[in-house]
C-alpha cells in the first residue's frame, strides 16, 4: 500500500477559498441544492402506479413478502427483474415491510438512491478537478463546476426510467454501488490512513454485484482512474496497490456466480441472436444515446425486442462508435483526464450495450444512468474552457430546463394507458406496446379502443395466439360474439393446450346458445389445468343453464375445495344443492357466502 500526498486534502479547501465567490464556497450548500432541485423534478413521480414488470418484480414477487428468514429475500425468482440481484429483492423486501404496496414508500427509496448517488458523484467531480494532473484550470470553480454537474445529472430526463419506474432501481441502485466504489478509493488516494477508505470500496463494489451485473467493469474503471489521476501508470498503480485490486477482482467470482440464471433473462449468447446483429443495434443504441444526452426528445419507454438490420444507417453509427472509442484511447494516452471522461461512459456501458444480446430489450434507456456521468461532465468542462465563469449560469439555466422536462416526463408514467400509448404514438409496429395498450384499455374499462390495439397486434402478429385471444376476448366483451369466437379458432389451432382460449371459446359458444360445445372446451380447459379454480367454474354454470345439476354441484364443489373464501362458489353451490333437495347443505353454504361477503364488505355502524 502506498503513501499519499499529505498535502494534498489541506490545500484542496485552500485553493478554492482564494478564487472562489462567496456563494461557490459551501459544499453543503451545493449539496443542498442538488437534493432540493431533484426532489422537486420529482415530487410528482410519488404516486405512479406499479407498471409492467414491477407486477412481476414487486407485486407478484412473493420472496419480498417477508423479512424474515432472509434465505427467500436473497433468493429472488428466476426469471424476475431482481433474479441473481439479491441486494436490489431486499430493498423491495424492507420497502414492503414499512408500507405493504403502497408506492409512495418505492419512489421515496429509488428517489433517496438518485440523490446519494447525484451527491457522490459531485464528490468525485470536485475532488477530481483539484488534483494536480487536472492543474490550476478549475481552482476557484471545482465546487461549483462540480455542482453543476452532478445537478445536471439528477436532472435529466434521461434518468426518468431508472428512478420513476420502480423495477429499474436495480439500475439506479447499482449506479450508487458503482460511484461509491470509485468514490472510496478516491478518498483513500488523499487520506494518510487509507485502509478504512479501500475497504469501503471494496465493500461498495460487493454491493453492486449483488444488485446487477453492470458493476463488473468497476474495478476497471478505478485502476484506470488510478493510473489516470493518482499513480501515473498501470504498473506503479498495480505495484502500490495489489491487494486492493485483488480484492475488487475479487468480487467477479461471486458475480460469475450470480449470473448463472442469465438465460432465463434472455441475456447471453445460445439464444438465436449473433454477436454481429447485436453489434449493429448496439452501435446505434449507443449513438441514439449521446444524441439523447444532449438533446432528450423523444423519449421512449419500450424500443422493442427487434434487431436492427444491416444498413447505411448502422453501419455509420458502427463506423462512428468505434471513430469515439479510437478517439477515446488516443485521448487516455496524450491528454489522460479527458480520456477518462469518454472510458467512463464506454465502460459503463459495454456490459449492456456491446456484443452480449439481451434479447427482449436491445435498446433502453436506463442504461445511460450511469454512462451519462462522463458525457456531463465533459460537456461542462467544455463549456468551461469556452465560457470561462459564465458556465456556472448557463449550467444553472439548462438545469431548469432539465427539471421542467424530467416533471413532464414524469407525467408520461402516471398509468400504464399513458405510458404505453406514448410508446405506441412513437412505434405503432412494437407489438409488445400495443398489446400492453390494449390490456391497459381493457382495465379501464375502454374496451372498444383495447379492440383497436389487439387488431393492430394481430396484423403484427398473425401466428401469436396470446394476440389472436386478446382480441377474441376484447371482441366479446364488445358483444361481438362470432368475431370473438373466430379469434379463440385461430388461437386454439395455433396452441390446443391453451387454457384461457378453450374457456373464452366456451363463453362465446355458451353466449350464442350451442351449450353443447361450450361444455366440451370448458372440460378440455379443467382436463388441461385442473388446479384452476376459475375453470371449474366456468363448466359448472354452464351445467347448471344446462339444467345437469348433478354436474354442476361436482364443478361447484371442485372450485369450494380449490378456492374456499370465493363467496361466489359458495352461493352457486347452494343454488344447485337447493336445485337437488339438499338443503341443509345448501343453507350451510348459502351461509358461508353471507359471512364471506360481510367480511370484504363490512356493514357500516350507525353514529351515536
């Protein structure tokens, strides 16, 4: 391990309070700012709703039930948002135990990791710019040029999708875990007792690989700032500090570990998609980012699943991604703190956005959270170098502009119809958008536009049997019963084990009066899944209009012993057992619906 300069945490505070104004001197202050201004860009974000895979994530995610005993909380389902990311399924698990699923308590939390995060990198940003290999260029201005930047990072709309929707606080959470890594070691390169610093580093770095796999460049990422800002070379940062960078590659073997389900994510190779074709979205993902850095508008919540082809346009932005990454090495050798800067956003987001496929979403902006450091950063240096002192007020004023568009952008996320309808006015050919649409629709009760959006699903996906049951489903509920069952023909050829059509096709028939075969696909839907309550249902009341008592009781019953606090089953029991001379055991049932009833449904007390 090695010494450090002694001199250098003394004269820091030293060197600004000679050139800087009286206003740019409080880091608290600075500090104060950055909270007030994030928190305001997003108080309205507090009551968005629960929105596509946070059912999955949060609501459905039954490991975050309960505290205790932590083996569950640490062992999310596969296949979720917080699958391998036990960190990120323990935070829901604390979130769930103070508040149960009222989301105000979920955006409070990924709102306090933003702004700790924001805080943090406006720690490493001023205590970079007054290190000697950046000069006396920022002497005077590293506070509040530091200030800035982390304030134009906190307020960019870009950052809407991993703080706003709840599920990304994987990515936000990681983006702490990331910047705290880089921020101990930072912290110990000035310190005369380093260690505590390193360990806080390492144990930061720990932290993220429990939280999401993006992390694993960080140990990269401080070895170059190291060599960068510090020791002055690879060799001499190795030789001064093997045993902490030991320790933080360390932590790659529990990552390697944890990544083990990353298939059933749709991520890695095996999965039907070549290194090459991703290679090409990414490099327009990649360009489509910075673009979106500088200028964010239009954004968008879902790009889709679809691969980019080879063309003009991707094959530029390959040409143009790797002129940057060439620029950017050239920059690490003969100019190092500039080279820093633009290694910073490529490292961070090469584990998402290179030639590993993540197939169901290529493209997303949450990825940037991180990346967009560097890209603020190095824009505020160059306004820097051709404003001078008035970068402080133009900052100050592309802050506001940023805090206007992230509480719009909020807005956008305040239901799923909103969001998705965003998405849909953007890319009416991304069949998952409309069909989210349509299921939001639907759940508001505006089911002839829901209509519109399956029909448009249909055409995008002609041989999709979810698509073709949606729409038979839709249609149905519009009364349009032969169009509704012509869709549930077609989705049932295209998948004979589908349960949810065979009862959706059974409803129609019934509807239409051929009871006949309507009963024949509600028993081809119990004999398929007969620990579904709702099947057995379906069958025993069309039994019951059949006036087959006998079988309807059999049905009834199935779906009381399945489901026995379904008020409904009870009284449809007792109707038929009335039906069959059986009334003690009818009166017996018809109570149970009553108590079952009282108990959602309390009557009121009278007032004294």
């Amino acid at each position: 391990m090695s010494r450090v300069e002694p001199a250098l945490e003394s004269t820091r505070d030293d060197r600004e309070a000679v050139r800087a104004p009286l206003w740019a001197r409080s880091a608290g202050l600075a500090a104060g700012v950055i909270v007030l201004a994030t928190w305001m860009a997003y108080a309205n974000s507090f009551w968005v709703p629960f929105l596509f895979d946070d059912q999955q994530t949060i609501t459905f995610n039954d490991s975050i039930r309960h505290l205790w005993p932590l083996g569950p909380v640490l062992s999310p389902p596969a296949g979720g948002g917080t699958s391998g990311r036990p960190l990120a399924n323990l935070t829901l698990a604390v979130n769930h135990a103070i508040g149960g699923d009222a989301v105000v308590g979920y955006h409070a939390f990924n709102l306090a990791v933003h702004v700790l995060a924001a805080l943090t990198l406006f720690g490493i940003v001023r205590r970079t710019l007054l290190r000697p290999q950046c000069g006396d260029r920022f002497a005077g201005l590293a506070l509040p040029l530091a200030g800035v930047s982390a304030l134009l990072w906190a307020l960019h709309p870009l950052q809407t999708e991993a703080v706003t929707y709840l599920s990304q606080r994987t990515e936000s959470l990681m983006g702490l875990c990331y910047l705290q890594t880089l921020y101990g070691f930072i912290r110990a390169s000035e310190s005369a007792t380093p260690h505590r610093w390193l360990g806080w580093s390492v144990v930061a770095c720990l932290l993220g690989v429990l939280t999401k796999e993006v992390i694993v460049t960080a140990p990269l990422l401080v070895l170059l700032y190291d060599r960068t800002f510090v020791a002055g070379t690879l060799r001499e940062a190795w030789r001064q500090r093997k045993g902490y960078y030991v320790a933080l590659a360390g932590t790659w073997v529990l990552l390697a570990w944890l990544m083990r389900g990353l298939a059933a994510r749709h991520v890695g190779y095996g999965l039907g998609v070549s290194p090459w074709a991703c290679a090409l979205t990414e490099s327009w993902a990649v360009v489509h980012y910075l673009r979106l850095a500088i200028w964010p508008h239009p954004l968008l919540f879902d790009y889709g699943a679809g691969l980019l082809p080879a063309s003009a346009l991707t094959l530029g932005c390959m040409l143009a991604v790797a002129g940057l990454a060439g620029a950017t090495l050239w920059a690490c050798g003969r100019r190092p703190a500039l080279g820093f800067g633009g290694a910073a956003m490529f490292l961070c987001l090469a584990p998402a956005s290179s030639v590993i496929p993540v197939v169901m979403q290529p493209v997303a902006e949450h990825r940037v959270y991180l990346a967009l450091a560097g890209v603020v950063v190095l824009v505020v240096v160059g306004m820097h170098a051709v404003l001078g002192r008035w970068t402080i007020a133009v900052a100050a004023f592309l802050a506001v502009v940023l805090g206007f568009l992230t509480v719009q952008r909020n807005a956008v996320y305040f239901s799923e119809a909103t969001l998705w309808g965003d998405v849909v006015s953007q890319r009416p050919d991304n069949a998952r958008a409309q069909n989210n649409l349509g299921s939001a629709l639907v759940r508001e009760g505006r089911v002839g536009e829901a209509s519109e959006h399956f029909a448009r699903l249909v055409q995008l996906k002609p041989a999709d049997a979810e698509a073709r049951y949606n729409l038979g489903n839709a249609l149905l509920q519009l009364g349009r019963i032969g169009e509704a069952a012509e869709q549930c023909a077609v989705a049932l050829r295209l998948k004979p084990d589908f349960v949810e059509a065979h009862c959706l096709m059974g409803s129609a028939l019934a509807q239409s009066g051929r009871m006949d075969e309507a009963v024949r696909h509600f028993q081809a839907a119990v004999k398929l899944d007969p620990s579904s309550f709702g099947t057995h249902f379906d069958l025993g009341q069309a039994w019951f209009e059949m006036h087959r008592y006998p079988e309807a009781a059999e049905e009834f019953a199935a779906v009381v012993r399945l489901r026995p606090d379904f008020a409904e089953a009870h009284r449809r029991l007792a109707n038929v057992l009335t039906q069959l001379k059986r009334g003690d055991e009818a009166r017996a049932h018809l109570a149970e619906a009553q108590r079952l009833s009282a108990a959602v449904h309390p009557a009121a007390t009278p007032g004294r």
